[in-house]
C-alpha cells in the first residue's frame, strides 16, 4: 500500500521514517515527499579504455568530483550522464520501501533522475544518489537545492528480515558502480 501525506507525516512524527533537513510545508505532497538535488557531481570523463569490465574488482570510472554551490547552475549538456546527490539524508524502516520518481516538470524538459535505481530498501539509510541525464536536444542548468524527485512511501507485508547493509548503505556523496563486488574471478 502506497502512503498518503497523512500517513506519511505520522511517520516522520513517530521517527519511524526520517528525512533530514526537510521543510514538510514544502516537501510533502499528496503521496510523497519532495527531495532537494545537493550540490555534489560526479561526472564521467572520456577514456582511452576500450571497454569497462564489469568483473574487474579494481575497475573505478574516471569521474572528476565537482562541488556547486547551491542556487548556482549546474548545466547538464544533451547525452550527458552524471551522478549527484539528494540534500536530505533519508532512513527507510524495515516495512517500508521507496520509489523514487523523478519530476514531471523536469521530465517534460527531458531530465530523468534515475535510469534503474529507482527504489531505495527497507532499512537504508543514508543520501540517495541520483542517476541524472539529459534526454533533450538542449542544455539545462540544473540547480542544487531545487526540488528534484520525490520518494512514494510502499508498506510491506511484514517486515523484512534483511535489512538493506549493501554496496551503498550511509552514502553521503554520489556512488559510482560498485558492481565489480558481485564477481569472485575475473573475466577475461
């Protein structure tokens, strides 16, 4: 079952759910909560690597690390792919998962906010990082601060019994892949 602002509010109210800072005047809507865009990028730089092997347990993507102040423009070219960072810290409990979408004032100006990482799971805690992209044929100016995405709150049947401690539990800056943790040998 998905939460209403109602239900959503008594949680954060109990600590059941936590997200921090956050403004619920401005951020909650009628079946979620508004995340701010941060002001920490990671972006992919252009290599002379032919390929990335995902079974390289070394393998890090060449990204430079850029701080944007917040209210200043961060422009995301058309094609371009970057990672960023929500401003809030969120902590899921154990029954509950999170969607998150982006918004749909910024998808009709062609940016999404995630390509696959859509969720979040019972028990994570910590800053989400966004898969952000520019599909549309001009350059945007992105701003840290601005109202980015939302979470949509899901309850579970039950609780689960493994609680998400994963590749990227208590992020706190934009995550590259970490996929290279999955394979035991290296593929040739």
């Amino acid at each position: 079952m998905i939460l209403s602002d109602k239900d959503i509010r008594k949680n954060i109210e109990a600590g059941r759910i936590k997200i921090e800072p956050c403004d619920l005047s401005e951020q909650l809507q009628s079946v979620g909560v508004d995340l701010r865009l941060g002001t920490t990028f990671k972006i992919f730089k252009v290599t002379h690597k032919s390929h990335i092997n995902l079974a390289d347990k070394n393998y890090e993507p060449d990204t430079e690390t850029v701080e944007i102040p917040e209210g200043s423009p961060f422009v995301l070219h058309p094609g371009e792919f970057v990672l960023g960072i929500t401003k809030e810290h969120v902590e899921i409990p154990d029954d509950m998962m999170v969607h998150i979408d982006g918004r749909s004032s910024l998808g009709r100006l062609g940016i999404g906010v995630h390509s696959t990482a859509g969720h979040a799971d019972p028990g994570y805690k910590g800053r989400l990082t966004l898969e952000i992209s520019n599909i549309g044929k001009l350059p945007i100016a992105i701003i840290p601060g601005m109202r980015f995405c939302c979470l949509i709150f899901e309850t579970l049947s039950s609780p689960v019994e493994k609680s998400y401690r994963g590749k990227y539990y208590q992020t706190q800056s934009p995550s590259t892949s970490k996929i290279g943790e999955e394979f035991t040998g290296q593929v040739k």
